[in-house]
C-alpha cells in the first residue's frame, strides 16, 4: 500500500545564497495510513519547516514531498484537499463566536449553509465545545481555543491531520483532551502527524515515532523498536529473601543475562542482585514468571527506565541548528 506520507530528500535552506540556515537537511520519511506519527525534537530542530513544506506554504530548497500520491512543488493544491492544517500558534477572529469561526471557514471551502450547520454542531460535538457556541473566541481558555483549532483542520474531512505542536503550552488536563481526541480520530480512519517536544504525549498514544535534530532525522520506528536499538541493555534490580543459589543458576541459564553480580545490602536480611538484560519485554516477562515457578522468595524486581525520553537522550546529542 503506498504511504500516504513521502518524504523525500527533503532540504530547505533560508537565507542568502552565501550564507545559508540550513533548516531541514536531506530528509526522508514514510508514514503509513491510519498511523499516529510523533514528529520529536527539540526547539529549531526543523519540525515547523518540514510540517509547513508538507502543508505547501514552503517551497522545498530540494527535494519533494508526496501527500496521498500529490507532490507538494507540482500540485499543491490536491495535496489541499487531503490535508488539514493546524499552525503552532492559533490565529483567530477575535470579533467572532466559537460557530462564527467555523461558519467562516467552512464557507471558504464553499460548503452549503444548510450543511454547514449540521456539520459545525457535530465538529463542536466532537472537541466538546457545544456548550460554548455562542461565546467569543477570544474569551476562550488555551485548550478550548487548540480544540477549536482541531475542529476547523477537520472541515474539510480531511484524511490527514497535520498538527504543529498541538499540545504546546496547554495545562495537564488540556493536555489528556488533546490526546484523546487525536487517538479518536484516528479510530475513526484519521492519519495524524504531529510535532511536540513533549515526550510523554508521544509514548502514550503515538503507533510510530522521528525523532529530528539540527535538521536530519536520527531515528524513526516503533517506540519498542527504538527502545531495543537504543539501548539494548536494561538494569535490573531484584531482592530476595533466600535461595541465593536457586536465583543464580535461573538467571546464569538465562539468555540476554549478562554482568549478574550481588551487590551488598546492610541493614536487614535481603539479597540483592543486579545484572544487565538484553531482551524484550515478553522476554523480561518470561523470566520473573521461571523465577516464581523457581520458589524464589522475591521482595523486589524492578528495571531501569527504557522510555520515551531515555529513547530521545540517546538518540540526540544536544545540537542545534
């Protein structure tokens, strides 16, 4: 199936010719149809220049991106038609209520007024702002104005929804309504791409992850993936009350064990252990269960963060563009 996202080799440089700001540098990127994609990195890493390339507002320096088939430099405007756009920032009429706003945008896409009622009532269903129709834009809190926003990208019924840090500056809780909105959207045949620097948004709810720095992509793939290139090996702690030798001989025979040592525990009666593993989950899994069937008396058996954002200690290095 083709991806409905292609980037390729994509560069996009500003500035005057003899002294170029190279923004994204030799760019290349699949994303797959129904797929939450998390775009990370850190500030001026080049994510609003790739996301405004992929909306057509910016002209590629070299390269192309292909958008359900269309190029973005040869025929931006039926790349339009399969997008929905949502900026870093949120731009608004400020003279105009919540379905105004709406009613505005879906006129620019010259749809019916007749239609246009119904489908603002079920846009503003969607982002629970009902409630709020008849209230000014700009008497909105941050996160009613991003749910806002999300509506108007979905006007259009679009099949995909380009996101520039959708959940910047929102408290926790608008935070976990943007989250959730984006995986329901998806169940309902969405594909998302999105920028954050937010991690934790990220490891809860995206199916594939790039992770972009200085410009250039450094990793891209299933979170579980990363985690196992990354870092292959996780730190494991477990103490227990007796079967020293029971316990040594399960993990000796275990494969992906490595650099098992006692370490030394004053004060009470336990045993601690500590070694280095270079499985999987289902693997790590496997063995606490041999470790049980084992009679091993375990207290605790803990392992070493592997999250999204060791993934993305490891797979940067601080640069800047």
């Amino acid at each position: 199936m083709t991806p409905i996202i292609e980037i390729k080799e994509l560069t996009k440089r500003y500035g005057r010719s003899n002294q170029p700001l190279t923004a994204v540098q030799n760019l290349n990127l699949e994303v797959a149809e129904g797929e939450i994609f998390g775009f990370v990195g850190p500030n001026g890493a080049g994510k609003t220049t790739t996301l405004r390339v992929m909306a057509t507002l910016l002209q590629p320096t070299h390269g192309d991106i292909f958008v359900g088939g269309h190029s973005v430099c040869k025929t931006p405007r039926e790349v339009r038609r399969v997008i929905g756009y949502m900026p870093d920032y949120f731009g608004v009429y400020h003279d105009m209520t919540v379905w105004e706003y709406l009613d505005f945008f879906a006129a620019c896409y010259q749809i019916t007024p007749t239609v246009r009622r119904a489908l603002i009532d079920e846009l503003l269903e969607l982002v629970d702002l009902s409630h709020r129709r008849e209230d000014m834009v700009d008497g909105l809190s941050r996160g009613m104005k991003q749910r806002l926003s999300l509506a108007r990208t979905l006007i259009n019924d679009p099949r995909l929804l380009i996101l520039d840090e959708p959940a910047s500056g929102l408290d926790p809780r608008a935070r976990v309504e943007i989250r959730s909105l984006l995986v329901e959207l998806a169940s309902m045949g969405k594909t998302i791409f999105f920028s954050t620097h937010i991690l934790a948004d990220v490891a809860e709810i995206c199916t594939r992850v790039g992770i972009i720095e200085a410009g250039e992509l450094v990793a891209a793939g299933e979170l579980e993936q990363l985690q196992q290139h990354l870092i292959p090996h996780r730190h494991i702690q477990m103490s227990l009350l007796g079967k020293l030798a029971e316990a040594l001989a399960t993990l000796e025979a275990t494969t992906g064990v490595q650099n098992l040592h006692q370490a030394v525990e004053r004060g009470n009666n336990h045993t601690r252990l500590e070694f280095d593993f270079s499985g999987d989950d289902q693997a790590l899994s496997e063995l606490l269960a041999d470790l049980v069937r084992a009679g091993i008396p375990l207290i605790q058996f803990s392992s070493d963060a592997r999250d999204m954002e060791e993934v993305f200690m490891r797979a940067t290095k601080g640069l800047v563009t």
